[in-house]
C-alpha cells in the first residue's frame, strides 16, 4: 500500500535559502516517491510534527509505520505521543548503521 511505510530522515548544513537550511526528507518505502520538506534551523519535535502534517498527513493520510534514525526529534516525547495518538509504528534504526534506512538516505543523497 502507498504511502503506509515511510522513512524519515534530515539534511542538515544547507546553505540558507529562504531562511530555511534543512530539508526533512520523507520516501514513501513502497513507490520510492520522495517529499522534500525545507526547515529552517533550530527546529523541534513541535515544528517537524506541523511540516509533517501539513506536506505529508494533509496528502497521503496517516502511515502505519515510519523508519528513522535516532535523531533527537524522534525520540522526544512529544513525537512518541504523537505517533502513539495517532496508531502510527515508529520504527529506530540502529546506530551506526545507516543500510537499515537505505532508501531515504539514497533520497538524501540527492540533494
């Protein structure tokens, strides 16, 4: 099913366009269908979570699991309540093993 299971992952260090210099990206796992979502530096769980559901929720609904690293963003407990909310699977890659969330980091590669 598209868009069900997703990898989310961020490139940071962009030279600022905008006042934006992060890109949140987001591949769908299943079509390899890429949203790039530009945010500007510092940001938290609570403006990810709003660029989330404005670009991503608001158009393909609700995933039912979601890859990503360990960012801090993710592992806040506002995002985990978020996801909790919402019946969303929020899947950790390991540390130190970027393989496991290869296709968004292919899309980062992009960039």
């Amino acid at each position: 099913m598209v868009w069900a299971d997703i990898g989310l992952d961020f490139v940071e260090a962009l030279p600022k366009v905008g006042g934006k210099s992060v890109i949140l990206t987001v591949v769908d796992r299943f079509s390899k269908y890429c949203h790039f979502i530009p945010l500007a530096h510092p940001y938290t769980a609570e403006t990810v979570a709003q660029a989330f559901f404005s670009d991503i929720v608001r158009l393909h609904g609700i995933p039912q699991s979601m890859v990503s690293d360990r960012d801090p963003v993710f592992t806040s407990k506002f995002w985990s309540e978020l996801m909790r909310l919402s019946a969303a699977k929020l899947h950790m890659t390991s540390a130190f093993h970027p393989q496991s969330d290869g296709q968004t980091e292919a899309a980062n590669k992009v960039i």
